[in-house]
C-alpha cells in the first residue's frame, strides 16, 4: 500500500536515488490558505545536512506544488507535488549490490519482490518521508483553524531522558536546539552523546513524544478505528520506529485501577477529567483532554564499521558501509511523527464530520 487515509489521503511516489520524491493529496477541504512558505519550513525541520549531528548529505529539498491550488487557496481537487533529488551519491553503495545489509530492508524487499534498488534502499530509504512532511504541513494548515495544534520533540537519546510529564517543559523551546529537546541542559548532553557516537561510526536509538492539544471529543471509531489504533498505525510506519505507547503506556502497568482512573468532573458546565492518565483517548475516541503518545526509534541501521553478513547466494562476507548517513534519526524524525500525526488527526475530523 502506497496510500494512507480514508478521506484526506497522501499516495506517495519515489525512490532515495530517483529522479524525485513525491505525491498526491486527496480530500484537502476547499479553501484552505496555502502557505507555501511553511510548508518548505517543515521539509526544512527534516532535509539533511542541517546540524553536524545529521548525514551530511545537501539536499534543497524545494517543494513544487503541481496541481490543486488556484491563487493561493485549495480548490479541493488532488494536490500534486514534488521534491527532486539533486545530491545523490549512488556510487557509495555498488560494494552492497550483491549482499544483504544487516537490520535493513535489503533481504525482505528481495523476498518480496525479487528485485532492490541498492542505492541508499531504495523505497525503503527514509528519504521517503519526504512525502509524508508535505502531506502532514498542508493538513497542519487546516487543522490550525480548527484549533488543533501538534508538538512533538525528542525525549530520550540513548539513557538520557526527559522526565515523562510533558507539562514540566515549554515545548515552544523544542526548535532552539539541533537535537529538538525543549530542555537545554538535557540537549546538550544529548548532542554530545550522538556526536560521540558519529565520531565512532555508530548509532543510538531513543524517544519521541507527541502532544496534541485542542482536538475536539469524538474522533476514533469503536472497534477496528479506534484512535490510538490508528496513531499507532501511522508512526509504526516511519522507517526505524520500534514501538508506540500512549498515556501512561507500560508505565501504568504497575498502577492500581483506583490510581488510573481519570475521574469526571464538570466546571461551568463543561465536563472534563481531573487528571489524563488515558491520553487523552478513552474507549478508542477522543475525549477532548491532550492526546500524548510516545515513539520508540531503534538506532540507525547503517554503522561505518565493518559487519559480517552474507551475499545473495548466502556466502559469509564482511563489509564496511560507505556514504552520509544519520548517527541518530531523532531530530530530523521530529516533523515526521508531527506529519502522520497531524494526517490521523485530520482524516478522522473529516471522518466524524461526514457521518454527523
């Protein structure tokens, strides 16, 4: 399946070390200001080469909108875009065509398909996400006037972690470092952390939390939709995630009923719930409190050091992997988790709104 969503719906196109990336946007709501300027502000949170903890790979990353704007507004017909490929460097994985790289996508997609672009993975690249920023920017503009707003940051970096309570923080600080971490000192042992780890050829791993604020009771279906389901559904499918909690999560596992439980209240007359320890979903809809999830991202596969690992016709063999690659993925992973999250969020408002 190359197409996510029900009613607001990206069908994404392209390869790492293709001509270009790209897609199409269905059921964006007519009407829509088009702010082409923030939209190329988060492919900029994600393009390469934008601090010395990042590949080094130079990518624009220019969006062109093809299709489904007239005078700066959305027509409501299919958006068209693209985002070329300018700096490929397909020569540095020719010592990979005839092997499977360990933790990659090399051998499944040969077992799928019986047939792989080696270059930089191809499909599987997560240069694939390039899609999936454009599609969450334009839904992010149509969600900001319906008062729903998204901020994700990277929470852990290896066993540096942020406390979990995302209320301790001021999550407009998250942009203000390279590694996106709204708090200062924790950043920077994080940088150094990832720096150290590039200078040595390997990666790390660590967490991403999402909150979002604003989003109306009544979104997510009963059974096979419901909401958590889907968020899940959607981060899972960014390359390197490895897990997804929200709410307490397996934190709460520990915690008695009594102690769980998110109370009822009413002040002046609006229903609300003393604490939010559900996240914000209960019985798979939203409740109206904060939504808040965390994403789990296993270190980048791709280590300058040499491995053992087999060739096509399964002969042990050890090489070392060439090329600019990220010695960790959560910065720039940041605006991906907001993209699908903001796409979720965004179809199953137009979901609700059309069976009402």
């Amino acid at each position: 399946m190359n197409t996510f969503g029900n009613i607001f719906r990206l069908t994404t196109f392209g390869e790492s070390h293709g001509e270009a990336i790209g897609g199409v946007i269905d059921g964006m709501p007519a009407g829509i200001d088009i702010d082409l300027d923030f939209i190329q502000s988060e492919l900029n949170r994600r393009r390469p080469g934008q601090s010395k903890i990042t590949t080094s790979r130079q990518e624009a990353d220019q969006v062109e909108l093809l299709s489904g704007v007239f005078e700066g507004k959305s027509t409501g017909c299919p958006i068209g875009f693209m985002v070329r490929n300018t700096n490929q460097h397909s020569q540095d994985y020719e010592n990979m065509r005839n092997l499977f790289r360990p933790s990659h996508a090399d051998f499944t997609y040969q077992q799928k398909y019986g047939i792989r672009d080696h270059r930089g993975g191809g499909r599987s690249s997560a240069r694939i996400t390039i899609s999936r920023c454009v599609g969450g920017a334009l839904a992010k503009l149509v969600l900001k006037q319906l008062g729903i707003s998204i901020h994700a940051y990277t929470s852990q970096v290896g066993d540096i972690a942020l406390e979990r309570d995302y209320h301790l923080y001021d999550l407009s600080k998250t942009e203000t470092n390279a590694v996106r971490c709204p708090d200062e000192e924790k950043a920077a042992q994080m940088e150094e952390l990832i720096s150290r780890m590039k200078a040595e050829g390997d990666t790390i791993g660590g967490i991403i939390t999402c909150v979002v604020k604003g989003c109306p009771a009544g979104l997510g279906e009963p059974e096979f939709g419901k909401l958590h389901a889907v968020l899940g559904a959607a981060v899972l499918s960014i390359n390197a995630v490895k897990g997804f909690e929200y709410g307490e999560g397996f934190n709460g596992v520990t915690a008695r009923g009594s102690e769980q439980n998110d109370v009822f209240r009413s002040i002046n007359g609006t229903i609300t719930t003393a604490t939010n320890h559900s996240g914000g979903i209960q019985g798979g809809i939203s409740n109206g409190q904060d939504i808040y999830f965390r994403v789990a991202f296993k270190p980048v596969a791709t280590i300058l050091s040499e491995q053992e690992t087999v060739d096509m016709e399964g002969n042990p063999t050890r090489f070392t992997a060439k090329g600019r690659h990220d010695p960790c993925v959560l910065p720039r992973a940041v605006p991906v988790v907001e993209a699908m999250t903001a796409m979720t969020i965004l179809d199953y408002y137009l979901v609700n709104k059309l069976l009402k």
